[in-house]
C-alpha cells in the first residue's frame, strides 16, 4: 500500500468523524502536498508504522505502566541505554516506524505506588473476638462526614439525643445514634448472638489447630467432632421449646423465682410498652389464660376444646412461638388452670366431670364422679352439681373448688386436688346462686359471694363459716379478688388468711374495695364500709385480678370493647394514659398477671392474646 494512499485514507476516516459531530460539511477533492502529506504519517502513522509497532511490542511495558520505552532522542547512547533497560532488541527505525500509542500517555497526577507497606496489611487471622465483631464497613461514603443534622429542630430525632442541649451531629454520629435507637427497640434475637458466639468458637479452634501445625490426624477427628458438638449445642440452645419438649422432667425441675425486687411503681406514671404478641390467632375467644410458676410458660385454652401451651420468648424467631395445642373434641373448655407445682393441667366443659394432664407423663386422666358429701343423694347431686365447668385451683395446691349451678342456694364443693375426693361443701343462702369464689392466699379457706350479695368466709380446716356479711350497696356481684398482705400475729386474725384487700365487681361496672386488715372472728362487722369505689366502666365487671406484689388491680369488663383499668393500689387512683384509644385489646375475655407481676397478658373474643410489659 502507498503511503500517499494509507495517509489519505487516515485522514478521510479522522475528517468524517469529527466533521460528523460538528456538523460541518466535509472538504472534497482537496490535494495534498509532500509537506502536509509528511505530518499526517508523524503524527496519526500508517499501517506500515503499525505493523512494525506489533513486533516490536512488549506486553510487560504496559502492564507497568512505562510508556516511554519506544521514544526516540536525539543521542543514540540515550537510546540504546534505554532498550538495554527494558530487555527490548534495537530496531534501528526512526520516529515513523513508532506506534502512535507510543508517542503519548495520559498524566493522571501523581503516580500511586506500586508496592504497599507490610504495617498497612491487616493480618485477620490473628485478630481478636472483640475486633472481629467490629469489622469496618465495606463501603463507606465520604459525604456522610459534611452533612449536618439537627436533632432539635425535629420532634421525630429528639429521642436520639443524649442531653438536652445535645443538637447539631454530623452524619457519621447521625447514622451510629439510629442503629443505637433501632437496636433498642429491636434488640438482637438470642439465635443471632448464639451463632455469631459459635462462630468465634469453631474459628478460634481452627486458628489453633492450624498454628500447632504438625497436629496427628487423630488430633484432627478430634477437633472434628468437637466442631459437631458445637453444632449440636447451638441448635439445642437455639430451640429451647425442642429440649424442653424432649426431657419429660424440664417442666418440673426446680427454678429460682421470677419475682426479682420490682421497684415500687407511681401514681398516675405507669411505664407499660407493649410486647409481641402471644401465638397465632386461635379458633374461638380465650377463656382462660394461666401462666407456670416457674417456667416462662403460658397456657391459653377456649371454646374450640384447644388447649394451648406457649413459650414466652419475645426475642426468639417467631416471637413467643407455641409448644404444645392440646385437642379435646366435643368438650369446649370453659376454665383451664396450671397447678402451683407446675406438673398438671386441670381444664373442665360443660359436663360433671374435670380432666387432667400430666405435663410429665403427658397422660389425660379423666375424674370419676365424686359423691356430695355424707347427705348426698341423686336428686341432690343432679341439682347442686350438674357441671364442673366453673373451678378454683387453691394457692397451695391441695384443693379444687367447684361452682355448684344450683339456683336456689350457693354450693361450693372442695375436692381433693390429688385424688378428685369430696372434702367438705360450702353453703351461702342467696338468690340465683354462687357469683364467684376467691381463694386465701395460704389455701386453708376462701371468700364467697352470692348473686344476691351475701358474702361469707370459709374455713377448709374447721368445715365451717367464719363470717357472714353484707354490704347495702353490692347489688348482683359477678366477681370477687383476693390481694395484697397483712400481718398475721394475731391468732383470729390468721384464721381469715393473710389478705389485705377484697375487690367485688358489680353488674352495673362498679368496683368496690375492702380493707381486711382489722377483720377477725371476734371483730367482724356486720356490714363493712368500702374503702373505695371505682365506677369507670359502665358495663357489668367480667374480671378483677391483683398483681403478685399487689401494687396493680386490673378491672374489665368483656361487654364493651377495650374496657379495661389499672388502678394504683398504694393511692387507690386508676391510671389515666393507659389504656389509650389505640390501645389494641378488643372485647377482653381473661386477662393474667405473670408470677413477677412484670408481664400483663390480655386475650379477646377474636382469640387474640396481647402482652404488656410492665417496667414502672
């Protein structure tokens, strides 16, 4: 090919390109002199320069970055020093045989350095557990540091600040405030801590095998099968409900208390944050809630005939998730208890018998028909007795007590909570029945009150009524709680048990409250005066329940949605903040104080069971 012809066709292909972007028109037929012709092949070549750069060419003086081997000088020494320097053969050709490539480079500044100092290298091996949970971020943005963010002036970023004052951050402290906030209202859960702290076991044990270096092989399946106990202990760990379901003793091995010196709580400021909620949403309304009393365990059952054992983990993957579902087909369960030791479940329908279940043998045991005392005959069992589906487990875990469904007179039946055997019967002349009983704290009687509003104190050991009483302005009670505790020095004052305060609920929404601290067998009045009355609800009362300490009364009432207090006890005021028209608690059904009294859980009609933590 000619050079004339190479150099025009370059410059035809050069001219058209730039001629495009411009939009100029192109220039036609214009001829070039020997001069003009000459500059063109300094300065773009032809593929004669081409083809001789290709031999010439040396891959390694790219990939170093060293652009300057192929240039010419004007002193030959220069020249061949250079090709000497770069291992290169001489070509002996002038500046026309050189690629145009060779000819320039691009200046970028300064030139980065081609090696990095050993101190820079971080040896990751050999870092600690402490550095390891903070590894830096892959990727950080340098725009994070020059943004300003006022935490004042934005009622939403208040809560991020340390100190009043505290006000303007940059966006680095910005950011670490936010994941501080997010992690306090989300903390970790227990499967992500137990795996990150296996991990740092297995990789500590890795890091030490590897620098014994000439370890046996023997050594090697040792380490092996240790790696595969950590395994098995994480899973075991991270599924307590599968260890737990597995021994038959976990339910009734001996635990510490719960109850952990709660502080005393205030007036009017209760410090109460909702919690996950308990399980899935059952079939029918929750009748019964009853938790263990050692064991983070709550029961749940309703009308379906489900019977429901939740593990109380709000942290745990799903929160709070379930145990055990106990189906009892054709028997809807009206009132489902957990026995103070922890070991049986009693739970009860519409019929004239209780069952049981055996939380360490799993066995359901059904009880046999018991006999009505030593004047018992059928006319009077049919109407005292037709159905066990009311009943009272006592604190202490030797009796049951059963409803009787007379309506002509209150009948109270105590049986034998271990063998189901008749004991004694309590009477209480009233209208339309027993309203509801409440046991005394130390199990050895209990507090009954008619639909009529007669009240009597009954004792388990003497087989008789201690007191009767009746107060003008209980008219048609529905239920009745024991609470708080009193001193018992006094021979005829333990006799009524240790319980300071007596709530009754009315049908018309009213709680009345009692002070039984100077009631005893020989001082009794005949018709007490209520220390206090409570008419926030206006519907009739459905529950009353005290907290363990005493220091909370929860009132409610399932006729009306969210109708339900908590009333200070040391001032006898209800809380006025809580529950909150958002408050998410539906038509109450039952609701249960935790052991520790830290934990409020409520369920509704649409079978949903809500939890509250109470902090102060």
């Amino acid at each position: 090919m000619a050079p004339g012809r190479s150099a025009r066709s370059a410059s035809r292909i050069t001219t058209t390109t730039v001629t495009g972007l411009l939009g100029k028109p192109e220039r036609a037929n214009q001829q070039k002199d020997d001069e003009e012709l000459q500059l063109e092949k300094l300065v773009f070549g032809d593929d004669e320069g081409f083809r001789t750069a290709l031999k010439t060419y040396d891959s390694d003086d790219f990939r170093h970055g060293d652009f300057t081997s192929s240039s010419s000088s004007s002193d030959d020494d220069d020249d061949e020093h250079e090709q000497e320097e770069l291992g290169r053969p001489e070509t002996g050709q002038d500046l026309d045989a050189v690629a145009d490539d060779d000819l320039f480079f691009i200046d970028t500044g300064v030139p980065l350095p081609t090696t990095i100092h050993a101190s820079v290298l971080v040896n990751r091996e050999t870092k600690e557990d402490s550095e390891i949970e903070n590894d830096a971020p892959a990727w950080v943005d340098s725009e994070d540091e020059k943004i300003v963010v006022s935490l004042a002036s934005d009622t939403r970023l208040r809560k991020l600040r340390t100190v009043e004052a505290d006000d303007l951050v940059n966006g680095k402290e910005y950011i670490k405030r936010l994941r501080q906030q997010f992690e306090r209202l989300y903390p970790r859960p227990a499967w992500a801590i137990q795996a990150e702290s296996g991990h740092r076991k297995k990789r500590r044990k890795r890091l030490s095998t590897a620098g014994g270096g000439g370890s046996s092989g023997s050594s090697a399946e040792e380490n092996d099968s240790d790696d595969s106990m950590d395994d098995l202990d994480d899973e075991i760990e991270s599924q307590p409900l599968l260890k737990l379901l597995q021994t038959t003793d976990a339910l009734t091995e001996a635990q510490p208390s719960l109850a952990s010196g709660r502080k005393v709580l205030r007036a009017g400021i209760l410090d109460i944050q909702r919690s996950k909620d308990i399980g899935a949403v059952q079939p029918s309304a929750i009748s019964s809630l009853s938790f263990h009393p050692t064991k983070p365990i709550l029961l749940s059952s309703g009308p379906s005939g489900l019977i429901t054992l939740h593990h109380l983990s709000p942290t745990s993957q799903p929160p709070n998730p379930t145990i055990h579902i106990l189906s009892v087909p054709r028997h809807p369960i009206y009132t489902a208890a957990i026995h103070p030791s922890g070991n049986t479940i009693y739970f009860s329908s519409r019929r004239r018998y209780f069952l049981t279940w055996s939380l360490t043998t799993g066995k359901i045991t059904r009880s046999t028909r018991f006999l009505g005392g030593p004047t018992h005959n059928k006319t009077s069992e049919k109407s005292d007795q037709r159905s066990c589906e009311r009943f009272r487990l006592s604190p202490c875990g030797r009796w049951i007590a059963l409803l009787g469904t007379s309506k002509k007179v209150g009948v109270v039946n105590i049986l034998d909570a271990s063998t189901a055997q008749w004991i004694c019967q309590a009477r209480i002349d009233g209208r339309n029945g027993v309203a509801d009983i409440a046991w005394w704290s130390n199990g050895e009687g209990l507090t009954i009150v008619s639909k009529g509003g007669d009240l009597i104190e009954y004792s388990i050991s003497l087989r008789k009524a201690l007191a009767r009483w009746r107060d003008e302005g209980i008219v048609s009670p529905t239920t009745i709680a024991l609470g708080g505790s009193r001193q018992t020095s006094k021979e005829n004052n333990s006799l009524l048990g240790s319980d300071k305060w007596l709530a009754i609920g009315l049908q018309s929404g009213i709680v009345t409250i009692y002070n039984r601290s100077e009631w005893s067998v020989d001082n009794f009045p005949s018709h007490p005066s209520p220390l206090k009355t409570f008419s926030n609800l206006v519907t009739s009362i459905s529950h009353l329940s005290f907290s363990a300490d005493a220091q909370i009364l929860l009132l409610s009432s399932r006729w009306k949605k969210d109708a339900l207090r908590l009333v200070h006890v040391g001032s006898w005021t209800v809380y006025p903040r809580w529950p909150a028209s958002g408050t998410p608690l539906g038509r109450i059904t039952a609701a249960a104080f935790s052991p520790d009294g830290g934990v409020l859980v409520v369920g509704n009609e649409a079978g949903k069971i809500r939890a509250w933590e109470i902090r102060g």
